[in-house]
C-alpha cells in the first residue's frame, strides 16, 4: 500500500509500540488518528507529531474495551477524514501468571483487551472499508502467539486467538479488497512490563528474553503496512522463532523448559 494521504487507526498510540509506530507513520504525508485512554500523552504524542511536513494528527481518548467510544473515534475520524484506510491494531496489555494461580477476573479483563478490543476497533472500521472497497487491517500479535510459554498461557492464548481471527477474517474480507496482516513482535523494549498483570493483581516487570529497540518494531509494522503480507515480524530472530516452533515443537519445548529453570524467580 502506497502510504502517502492514507488515513492510519493506531490503537493503543499513547505509549510503547503504538508511540513508536505512529512516529514511524509521520515519515510519510499521512492523517493519523492516535487513540488510546490516556488523552494527556496523545495530546503530547500529536503535537510532536503535527509539526512535520504534510503530517495530519487527531487524538481519540477511548476504551477499546468500550465498543461504544471505539464507535464514536471512528464516528470522529469519518467525520474529519472519511473513512479509514488502515487500521494497527495495537492495544493490548500482559499477564503473567501460572496455571493452576490465574485470577480469572484479570483474565477476563486481559481478554477484553487483548482480543474484544480488536474486534470492536475491526467492526467500527469495517463499513467505511467495505464501502470503499479497499482497507488494510494489521493485528499486533507476539511471537508467544505462535509459541507459548511458561506463566503467560492467558496472554498467549489471547494472541492465539488473535491470529485465528486473522485467518478468518482474511478469508472473509478477501471479497471487498480488504487485507489483513499478522505482526508478530518478540520482546520489544517498552515499558509494557512494569504494567503486566500477575495472577494476584500486582505488576510484574522480569523480563526473560532479548529485547528489540521499540523502533526497530515500529519500522517493521510500517514496512509490513506497505508489503502487506500474511504475517510479518520484527526481526530474523522472531520469524526463525516461530518456524523453529511449527517445524520442531519438541525440540522446542526441551530448550524453553531448560532456558526457564535457568531463570531466577
């Protein structure tokens, strides 16, 4: 997809990922529509951001959790630009916890995130897009949800079932010219973990593998905007992961069991 004049959804665009991702979209002539709940840093994010040549900023506070508001952002973003041309679907948040110790209120929670609040994003988007005939939605997976590991089965499993409903939608939305790209980043350099939910509700911060400079992601979220392929990753390292974890699951499963007991607690 040619970026330039494109109207670009980045969910989740306060912090982290979606920060980066939407630096890494000024670059280009574009209108960028920020959205995530905290409107004191977008406000921050845009302004930055408007400065550059040709470059459009609108900050959206809203819930993805809430299908309500993600309909009014869009309901704005129409109204301001017409319809979005690409959706990043970034928002989401972490948990950590064993099996057997899982809160299942924060499951819960971690669930509306993670997995319902790129649904409601993919249903308010989804009108303009078919009407136009032409749209490209990018679901920011993990490389955990290709592979899962010890303490995060309810946050791998939210990323598994993010990528089955890639599948499905490609198939689906194939039709009305609407492509859909899995992205799936390793550990990335944010501080995404000091917010990670652990079974008894404190935050937890360990980190266990090499970490990518966030900008590093974000230039390859933007790359895969413009290649659109079925699913992109980070860095070699994150796509030899995924197939090492398809082609050799056992193999897999003796080194992580290993690299985990490895690890302080």
């Amino acid at each position: 997809m040619n970026l330039e004049n494109r109207t670009i959804l980045v969910t989740g665009a306060s912090r982290g990922i979606g920060a980066a991702t939407a630096r890494a979209f000024a670059d280009f002539p574009v209108r960028l529509a920020l959205l995530a709940r905290s409107m004191d840093r977008l406000q921050t994010l845009a302004t930055e951001l408007s400065a550059r040549p040709g470059v459009e900023v609108l900050p959206l506070a809203a819930d993805v959790t809430q299908p309500a508001q993600v309909t009014q952002a869009v309901q704005t973003i129409t109204e301001a630009w017409g319809n979005v041309d690409i959706l990043v679907n970034n928002a989401g948040v972490g948990m950590r916890s064993p099996v057997g110790e899982i809160d299942t209120d924060l499951a819960r929670q971690l669930f509306e995130t993670n997995y319902w609040g790129a649904i409601h994003c993919i249903e308010a988007v989804l009108p303009g897009m078919r009407s136009q005939r032409n749209g490209l939605i990018i679901n920011i997976s993990s490389i955990i949800g290709k592979r899962a590991m010890p303490n995060a089965a309810i946050y791998c499993g939210s990323k598994f079932a993010l990528n089955a409903l890639s599948e499905s939608m490609r198939l689906e939305l194939q039709p009305h010219n609407i492509r859909v790209t899995t992205f799936c980043p390793g550990v990335t350099a944010t501080d995404m973990a000091e917010f990670e939910l652990t079974g008894d509700g404190r935050r937890h911060s360990q980190n266990r593998m090499k970490r990518t400079p966030v900008q590093v992601t974000a230039n390859a979220i933007v790359r895969a905007v413009q290649r659109e392929p079925r699913d992109a990753y980070a860095t070699f390292f994150d796509r030899i992961f995924a197939l090492a974890a398809t082609l050799t699951p056992g193999l897999m499963d003796r080194m992580l069991a290993r690299f985990y007991r490895r690890q302080p607690d």
